[in-house]
C-alpha cells in the first residue's frame, strides 16, 4: 500500500471554518466553542483517510470535474494525486452539495 503525504490547501479548511463560524453564529446559545473545535478537528482529520477508508468517487458538483472527490460523514473532499502527494483543494459540507 502506497504511503501518502497530505497536503491541506487553504481552501479547503477555510471551508470547514467558515461553515462551522456559520453554525456557531446561528446558534450562538447552544453551540459552543468546544463544539466548534470538535467539528473542525473531525473534519480535517477525516481527510486523513483519502485513498486508505474513504473511496474514491467520480465528483458530483460540475466545479470539482477536473479533481477526486472522496466523502466522509458530512463533508466531501476535492483533491488531486501527484506520485505520493494527495493535495486537498476544496471542501463542502453536505448541505451545501449542489
């Protein structure tokens, strides 16, 4: 089995953030801090799995046609191969799967 290296591009954790800044503001009495560094970190942590428990899927959204996606719970990854270099470029939660 290949040995991979990860390689986070900004975009991709921006989009974790940013929808889970989004959760904390919409509800911002019960969503905590905790919460939101919970979700964060299971979010980029599950990208650890591309190409060894995620799956490799041909991409369902027209702007990731040129990437590999991979899905894990409610987050789907775009990212692309290079020898032993797994580069994630985007990220999109479930819900926003269009």
């Amino acid at each position: 089995m290949t040995q991979y290296s990860y390689v986070i591009k900004p975009r991709a954790s921006r989009k974790i953030v940013e929808f889970y800044k989004n959760v904390a503001r919409k509800y911002k009495h019960t969503y905590s801090y905790d919460d939101f560094m919970s979700n964060v970190r299971v979010a980029v942590f599950s990208m650890y799995g591309i190409e060894k428990t995620l799956l490799r899927r041909t991409p369902t959204i027209s702007r990731w046609k040129d990437y590999h996606m991979a899905h894990s719970g409610k987050w789907y990854y775009a990212y692309t191969i290079d020898d032993d270099t797994i580069n994630i470029v985007d990220a999109c939660h479930a819900q926003n799967m269009k």
